[in-house]
C-alpha cells in the first residue's frame, strides 16, 4: 500500500467521522457556521461580509450533503449513481462516469538513488 492510499484511506475514514458527527444535528451545525460568521464579520467591521456569506452558504450546503449522505455516497458520487458504472470518458459532467487516471511517474522529480556530480557526493 502506497502512502497515497493510505492518506486517502484515512480521508475517507475522516469524512465518514464527519458525516456521522453532524448526522441529525444539520441545524445546530448550521447554526455555529451562521455565529462564527457573524462574530467574523464584526470583527473585520463588514469588510469582508460578501466572502464570508458565500463561505457560510457553502459551509451550510456541505452540511446537508453530510447530513444526508449515506455511508455508500461517501465516495463523491451522486446518490443514485455507481461509482465506476459511467462511460469511462471524463470531462462530461455527469456524475460517475469520471474514470480517475493513474498516478505517473513525473519526469521533474530526481532519482534519490542518483549522485548529482556538482553536489561532489
């Protein structure tokens, strides 16, 4: 298991915890985000009070796909939809049918295994 998959692991297990933690109390969990944001937004005098209602809304939006989401659509599908069932064409728009591409090797990373002769190793 590569470190990818075990920080993706532990991802998945976090959002799981998060979903379980706000399932039936959306309300009160909303509520919070509405105080800090107001408490923000007199701190900072208004200045930022369009930034911080679109990061309420937001806030507020995550809170109902958690609170509504079963432990199946934890994986960022649309609830309806099997992961994997699409096309396997991406850029299309419709949930599921993203196929995820491979980790490749990427050509700017140095080989750790290799001496750099201007280092003088």
């Amino acid at each position: 298991m590569s470190a990818f998959d075990n920080l993706k692991g532990k991802a998945s297990d976090l959002m799981g915890k998060a979903a379980d933690a706000v399932r039936g109390h959306e309300d009160q969990v909303k509520q919070g985000i509405e105080k800090a944001g107001d408490f923000i937004d007199q701190k900072t005098g208004g200045k930022y009070a369009d930034r911080i209602d679109s990061v309420q809304q937001k806030a507020g939006d995550a809170v109902n796909r958690l609170g509504s989401s079963d432990r199946t659509g934890e994986t960022g599908t649309t609830p309806g939809t099997t992961p994997g069932a699409g096309t396997g064409t991406t850029g299309t728009g419709t949930p599921g049918t993203e196929t995820p591409s491979a980790p490749t090797e990427d050509a700017t990373q140095p080989d750790p295994t290799k001496v750099d002769p201007d280092l003088g190793r």
